[in-house]
C-alpha cells in the first residue's frame, strides 16, 4: 500500500515531514494546499504533487489517504473538520488550537467520522524520554521539573509574537515539555502561574513564565518558559524514588538506583513519529501513535489554564476547560 497524503500548511513545520517524506516508498505526497499560492507551488513542485490555495477544493479532488494539518494555532479548524469529513486521516502540528474549545470541537468532528487523528508531540518519540519513561514505569515519581528557555521566532509583526494568533508561549511552544510532564507524571489538575513581560517588546504575552501543577496522583510539577533568551535551553528533572535524572531528546543524566547513568540517543523524533503515522494508516491501528488527537486535548487544556492563571492569578481546573 502506497499512503496518499496532502498537507495543509507547507511553511517550516511541514518542510521538516517533507524532508522525511520525500525519498519513501511506502507514502506519496499528492496534493499540498496553502493560503500563500507561492509556498504550495513550491512545495509542490519539490514533492510532485498538485498546489492548491483552498481546503475543500483539495479534499474534493484527491482521494486521499492522510493529510498533514501544519499551520498556525488561530488557522485550526476547517482543515480538521473537512478532511474528516472526507475519512482522511490526520497528522496534526501542534498546538491543536489557541482554545481547547476548538479541539473540543474538532475531536467530535474526528470521533464522528471514525478516523485516526496523531499529533506532533514529538518528544514522546525521542531517545530520552523513551528511556525515561522505561526506566521509571514502575516508580513512584515525586517531581518534575521542566523548562523552555529560548528566542522570538519569525520577523516582524510575525504570528508567533501575537498572543490572539500563536496562543502564548506555553500554548505555542512550551507545551512539548507540559506534554513531557504529563507523560511521564500523568494528568494534571490544577494549574497555577505568573509571568511577567520586563524583557521583551515584541511579544504582547508574557516573556517569561513559571507555572505549578498538581497532578491527579499527587505528583507536583513545575515548567517555566522564556522568549528572552537565545541560549536557554529546554529539558525536564525528575525526582522518584528510584533517582534523580534530567532529560532531553537525546540525552538522559544522573543517577538511577544509586548508580550513574549519563546515556545519549541518535534518534529523530520527527522521523519515527512519521513512521507510526504512516504504520497506523496502513495498519488501520493506532496502538503505536504516542499522541493521539483525544490525548493532546488534555495537554493543550495544562497550557491554556497557564496562560488563564497568569491573567487571573488564581488557581485554575484543568477539567473545567475539558
């Protein structure tokens, strides 16, 4: 079987799953849709497929197999909805929405039509949290303690520095690392945050960010984010009763039942989570999508009571946004 995909989106995201795309037997890059004509022809052109500037019209002409949503987290909601409603299953960039009252939406459009819907929490597929996951399943964890310190992506006036288009840093970016402490901590209750903006003027959120978090079995987790940096960074610590240890994508360090471990891994998460994308469809299975579209939401709703607390300063449910 041969996987017939479109993409909707095809700027810098999409040229990462293009990247791994292009030289596959096993998958065929059909039709690519984006708003600007010039980006589509490109990556069109590149892929061999056919250009489109309209969803539905794409989604009308190719019998398709999968589509890839990669575009901003305001833009979510037509392509979703219309490739579901055409039995198109979804690989979806994260974030999933600016609200989780659009996935909300969108995940009934998706259960309704019975599809597969992954999404791009890659961190899931990477060497160092696989370990870390592997090494701690049977312990009893205490803390974690997460962090993603970086820059101001795009040019000027760029979606990604407006809050009412990228949904925040934690919304747009961090939520990898609150995905992370939700995998390996499990689900999240309560969130409580502040931010402050002293460093940055071309963001109109928060510049820098530290949210608290309780989790459902008593774990308690911290993240914090920054725009203000270049050379930030971004990891998690865990503290469990089996050791202490921080982890990256490719790295994992410290010490495990009281020996050391300092292991590096060679693995591109992008690639193997396309690999599970591309085995689902033609499986018809997604017991090995790590993210699944149901269980994104839950991490999308953590980032969205972030952004909610540092504006109230109050405590916020996570299933109150669910």
């Amino acid at each position: 079987m041969t996987v017939s995909i479109g993409f909707v989106g095809a700027g810098n995201i999409a040229q990462t799953h293009l990247d791994n795309l292009e030289d596959r037997e096993d998958a065929s890059v059909d039709a690519v849709c984006d708003v600007d004509s010039e980006t589509a022809a490109s990556a069109a052109e590149r892929m061999g497929a056919t250009a489109f500037s309209e969803v539905e019209t794409m989604f009308g002409e190719f019998d398709l197999d999968a589509a890839f949503v990669c575009i901003p987290p305001f833009a979510h909601g037509e392509a979703e909805r219309t490739a579901a409603e055409h039995g198109v299953h979804l690989f979806v960039e994260k974030p999933l929405a600016i609200e989780t009252a659009t996935a909300r939406d969108i995940l009934a459009t998706i259960e309704a039509a019975g599809i597969m819907a992954a999404v791009g929490h890659n961190w899931r597929y990477s060497g160092g949290v696989e370990r870390a996951a592997s090494l701690f399943e049977d312990a009893t964890i205490g803390y974690l303690d997460g962090h993603w310190w970086g820059g101001v992506p795009g040019g000027m006036d760029h979606w990604w520095r407006h809050v009412d288009r990228s949904g925040g840093q934690p919304i747009e970016q961090a939520v990898h690392i609150f995905d992370t402490v939700r995998h390996l901590g499990g689900d999240i209750e309560t969130v409580y945050a502040a931010g402050g903006n002293r460093l940055v003027d071309m963001v109109d959120f928060p510049d820098v960010s530290s949210a608290t978090m309780r989790h459902e079995n008593e774990v308690v987790s911290h993240v914090s984010s920054s725009c203000a940096t270049d050379d930030g960074g971004n990891g998690v610590d865990i503290i469990a009763d089996r050791g202490t240890v921080t982890v990256t994508q490719r790295r994992i360090s410290g010490t495990v039942d009281g020996d050391p471990i300092d292991e590096t891994f060679d693995i591109d998460p992008y690639a193997r989570e396309l690999d599970a994308f591309i085995e689902a469809v033609e499986t018809g299975s997604a017991d090995g999508l790590r993210s699944t579209y149901d269980d994104a939401i839950r991490s999308l709703a953590v980032t969205e009571a972030v952004m909610r607390s540092m504006e109230s300063g109050e405590v916020v449910e996570v299933d109150d946004l669910l």
